[in-house]
C-alpha cells in the first residue's frame, strides 16, 4: 500500500489536500478500494465527479465503459458537442447544464482512459491548461495591456506562434458546414428525414442550399478542407 498527497484545488485561491490510499495493483487504473468506499465524500465536485469516472472504467466497473477506447469515443465527443451547439441555436437554455455537462463527462471518459494507456495525466493536464492561460494572457496575469477582444486575441496569436509551429487543420472547414447544414434543416423541418441531395429533385434542392453545402458529395470533403476560417478561435 501506498499513500499519496494529492493536492485539490478548491473554488478559493488556497489548496485542501486530502490524503487517499491507493492500492499498488490499482495503481495504473487510478482507483483504490479507499477510493472506491469514499467516492461521494469528496467535498470538491469536480474530484468527486472523477472518482465516480474512474470506478465505472476501474476492474468490476461498467463493462460498456471499460471496453471503450479513444478511437470509439470520438463520435460520442461529436454527438454531446453537438447537443451543445443545438440548445444554444435552438434557445433552449433550460437544457444548457445538462448538455455541457455531457461534454465535460465525455472529456473526462476521453482523458482517463488515455492516463490507463500512458498517454497523459489528468493532474498533468490540469496543471499546464491552467500555465498555457496564464501565458497566453499577459494582459491579465502580467503587465501587458489589451483594451479590446482583438488586440487580446491577436496577443494569443503571436504567443501561440512562438509555443509551436502552425499547422492546418480542416476542423474550421467542417464546422462551418455543420453550422450551415443544422440551419438549412432548421429551416426545412421537412427534410430532415432525408438530405436533399440525395432526393429524386437534388438539381433543383441543391440550388435552394447554403454555399457551405453546394458540393457533389464526392467533393464535399476536399472542397471543405481548402475553405479558410470564417472566424478567430483560440486552440
């Protein structure tokens, strides 16, 4: 048996450290017996929330979790963001806690299982997202200054060109045509069953499409991945 100190940050600037006894065979999976019997006595949500994840993927925890892997997550990573995006288009604010809460979950379930496999730590991680917003925002940390959204994010930018090389990614190109495409079939409630490209009258649906759309579907992808970002979004 081992016995570890693991610092927790709390809503208040201090740290509550809280000792938890781990069992060495438990280690890899991040989850002790002690752990197990205490997992609602964490006074931190966000803790509590991550010894819950943790049993349900640890030896004698859900069989569908623990048979999931990064690769077979992602489209769930897509869906709950999605959900997101569709409460917030659709105003239905009501939902907003759950569905993010959903997202948060998935991203948690994504992380723990790339910490069983070596690839990260949850606290690691933690700890340099937090470093990367500190540096990235000397106007708030430091004494540089930014009056306006966009001298603040072209500050990031120029930050961010110095941490690692700029690379190309499609992601800009897709959701803009994921955005286009929730609107159009907001606006078409009947076609939602089917893609109107793919109707008998495609010719004349097609025309009725947004631009993000208009592509044949063999092209829809390379067409995407040479669209420009429409706006700044930090990564």
């Amino acid at each position: 048996m081992k016995r570890l100190i693991v610092a927790i940050p709390t809503t208040s600037t201090h740290l509550q450290v809280c000792h938890s006894v781990v069992n060495e065979e438990h280690h890899n999976i991040g989850i002790s017996k002690g752990q197990r019997r205490n997992i609602h006595g964490s006074a931190d949500p966000f803790w509590a929330l991550v010894a819950t994840a943790r049993q349900l993927q640890a030896p004698g925890g859900c069989p569908w979790d623990r048979a999931q892997t990064i690769s077979s997550l992602l489209p769930h990573l897509i869906e709950e963001t999605w959900e997101v995006f569709e409460v917030v288009r659709s105003g239905h604010h009501k939902e907003l806690q759950e569905e993010l809460g959903d997202v948060l979950y998935t991203v948690l379930f994504l992380t723990l299982i790339a910490e069983r496999r070596g690839l990260c730590r949850l606290e690691t991680l933690l700890t340099k997202t937090r470093q990367k917003m500190i540096r990235r925002h000397p106007h708030v940390f430091q004494s540089q200054r930014a009056g306006t959204a966009n001298e603040a994010y072209q500050q990031w930018e120029a930050i961010k060109r110095t941490e690692k090389k700029p690379r190309h990614s499609p992601s800009s190109a897709f959701r803009d045509m994921l955005v286009a495409w929730w609107d159009w079939l907001h606006a078409h409630p009947d076609a939602r069953t089917e893609m109107p490209p793919r109707r008998k009258n495609a010719h004349s649906s097609k025309d009725k499409l947004p631009i993000a759309m208009r592509r044949n579907r063999a092209g829809t992808v390379n067409a995407a991945l040479k669209k420009p970002r429409a706006t700044p979004v930090k990564a």
